[in-house]
C-alpha cells in the first residue's frame, strides 16, 4: 500500500498504489505547514512537524520454513488457529495461505520488484483498496510494513490472508478518508511476479528521476506519518540512486533535474534528522545543500536551528541574518532570529555572572556599597595602629640604648 503525493503534507497521503498524489512537484506553489510555529518544518514541494506519535522502527523477519499446504473447503480457508503463522511472535502480524504457491524455491528475494494482487479490508469487512497489480520493491518499504514483511514468504501464485494490527499498517495516524486511527487491516495478497530491479548504471536521466522521486515521496509519507527513521531511510535510498554511476550520457536538462531531487531530499532528509536530535548529521545534510545551492532558505534556516541546538547562538544568528536577506520578509526567520538574540543574550549575562564570582568581584548591589564604605573607614585605622606600634618599639629601643650607655 504505497503511498503517494508529492510532497509532506497536512492531509491524508493518498490512497495507497495509485500515485494520485496532490502535490504539484513544480516548488512553485506556496509551501504547506506541518507545524503552526514554523513555516520551514515543511518538506519540499518544491517541497515539508511537534511529534504526533511514535511509529514503529521498520521490523525484519527471517525467513520460516514454508508452511504447510491447508486444508480448503469450498475454496475456504480453515479456521484452526495453528493453521496461521505468526510471523513476528507477537501475534500482532499473522498470515495464512489461501492458495498453495510453486514452493519456497520461488519466494522473491529483498530488492527484487514484486508485482502483487491486492485487497485490504477493515475488521468490519469495509473494503479499503484494491488493486490487481501493485508493484514495490521488496524491502525498501515502498509499502506498509505488513505487506512488505509478509510477501517476503510468499511463494510465486501463492494466496495468502494476512491479518496487521495498526502498528504496521497506517498506525496512530490512518488514512483519511478511508482507514481511521489504529485500525487493523486484513489484506489478501497473491503473488503475480518477482524480478530483479533494474540496473541503475543503465537508466535514462529520466527514469532516475522518476525512481529518486518516488522513494522521497515514500519518506514524505512517513514523515507525515512522523516515523522519523523509515522516512530517512527512504531519503537515503533516493540519494544512493541518484548519486549511483552512470554509463548513459545525461542531457546538461536531465543533471538539473537530477540535482533539484537530490536538493529536495537532503533539506527533507535535515528536517527527518533535527526531529530525531541527530544534530551532527542534520548539519551534514544542510552543508551538502549549501554546496550546492549557498542561498538555499531551507538549509539555511535548519543550520541555523542546528547550531543553536547546539549552543553556536553566535553562528546560528550570523545563518539566520543571511537567510534574512535573502527574504527580509519571511516571518519565521524573523521570529527564529529574534528568539536566538535574546537567548545568546541571557547566556552572555549568565557567563559574565560567573566570571565575577570566580574573580571574585560580586556584581554591584545594595550590600556591596556598604562594604566599600566600611572598607574606606577600615583603611586609616589600620595605618594608625601601625604607626603607633611603631612609634612605641622607637621609644622603647631609645630607652635601652639610654640604658647601656
């Protein structure tokens, strides 16, 4: 059930397998908030926030002996609990075959393209999508965890049901309209095909861009989803693709469209990055930008966040300014910039507090006026009692002297 649209947005990510998408791809329409306080926590649409909820970390399974075959009745499956597989232990992921496929020899292997005939229904039986020929690729998480797990044991023309708890399906967020919050999914998957995925060194400038977007609108979906780590982990994989070698020329048109994607999902990749704390890498991301484009608004802005997340404030506010140049109009540069003064002010009168402490000179106030003036009247007294001392031993040494003589 894979996602599509072109970009992160506020919405639902369109309905899975179709690519009916809303997002424009062109960066030319106004840039959609995932986050009321900050118009930069979007992901390119062109283009992209406080954490929603916690999806789960993408899960793998092993691959079990093939089960065996099960009775049918009337083209019914049996309904003996031991005749499901639970795939992951929990009971929270089980599958069940229908139809008896061509034996284990023929079960796709990870990073082949699989062609699946697919229906998924809610627990009332609502039928939610279907599709005659969805094609992913295996293990890249193109689709919902479920799928992507459970046709991994597959054998080739094999029917199976599988039944997923919301966590590897559409999880806390649904799907609006159509899947509502953590609802579980039972889909019936059969497998069509399984081939290997194309050579990239092979590929058309075009088909690269094609198969790199893809993959970033994949990782858009999971960052609206905010699973932080498969959206990386989508980015990623559109990176590798387009930074893969080449032996077909590009047209100088097809490096540029090359280069807006790579753009495109290294800023979302830095936004992923900032919402997991990964400070070092979100900076990585947003320097490679840079690179690029040195007046990008994203990566200025995000390195800007970075460094103050950081404590860099006098850095992060010299990144805000020149972002601020660039678009002396933008209100969330603005409000960043000035919230970064008045920290890197407070953590310079904190610094200058401890300074004096430890030269031990206390800051001016009330109390120490009164030492100083106590200190004023200490000073004489101290210089007349010495000058006494001294007076008396003079008096003292002429008597002893006046003795001996």
């Amino acid at each position: 059930m894979a996602s599509s649209g072109e970009e992160p947005r506020s919405g639902s990510p369109g309905r899975a397998g179709n690519g009916n998408g809303n997002g424009n791809g062109n960066g030319n329409g106004p840039e959609p908030a995932l986050d009321t306080a900050e118009d930069f926590e979007v992901l390119e649409e062109e283009e992209e926030e406080e954490d929603m909820s916690e999806m789960p970390p993408l899960e793998d399974v092993s691959r079990p002996p093939a089960p065996p075959p099960e009775e049918q009745s009337g083209g019914k499956a049996a309904e003996d609990p031991q005749e499901w597989l639970d795939v992951l232990g929990s009971g929270l992921l089980k599958k069940k075959t229908l139809v008896p496929g061509r034996g284990t020899d023929t079960r796709p292997r990870k990073g082949q393209d699989v062609t699946v005939r697919l229906k998924a229904a809610l627990e009332d039986g609502s039928v939610v999508e279907e599709n005659p020929a969805l094609t992913f690729t295996l293990g890249d998480c193109d689709v919902v965890q479920a799928l992507d797990m459970c046709v991994q044991l597959l054998e080739m023309g094999e029917t199976a049901l599988i039944m997923s708890d919301a966590k590897y399906c559409y999880g806390a967020q649904g799907r609006s309209p159509d899947i509502p919050p953590n609802a579980a999914l039972t889909l019936e998957v059969e497998l069509l095909e399984a081939r290997d995925a194309p050579d990239l060194e092979l590929l058309s400038g075009k088909e690269k861009v094609e198969l790199a977007n893809r993959k970033r609108e994949r990782g858009n979906f999971f960052y609206q989803q905010a699973d932080y780590v498969l959206a990386i982990n989508s980015y990623d994989i559109a990176l590798k693709i387009i930074s893969s070698s080449s032996k077909v020329d590009f047209s100088p048109g097809e490096e540029a469209e090359l280069l807006d994607v790579k753009v495109k999902c290294l800023n979302n990749l830095a936004a992923s990055q900032l919402k997991l704390d990964h400070y070092e890498a979100a900076l990585k991301s947003c320097n490679l930008v840079l690179e690029h484009q040195p007046g990008n608004i994203k990566a200025l802005f995000r390195k800007g966040k970075v460094l103050a997340q950081q404590g860099e404030f006098r850095e992060a506010i010299s990144i805000l300014k020149a972002a601020l140049k660039l678009e002396p109009s933008n209100k969330t540069i603005h409000a960043e910039l000035s919230k970064l003064v008045k920290k890197h002010a407070d953590q310079r009168n904190v610094e200058t507090e401890m300074y004096r402490k430890m030269l031990g000179n206390p800051s001016a106030g009330g109390a120490p006026g009164k030492c100083k003036d106590k200190l004023r009247w200490s000073i004489p007294w101290k210089w007349l009692f010495g000058a006494t001392a001294i007076a008396l031993g003079g008096v003292a040494l002429s008597v002893v002297i006046a003795a001996r003589n």
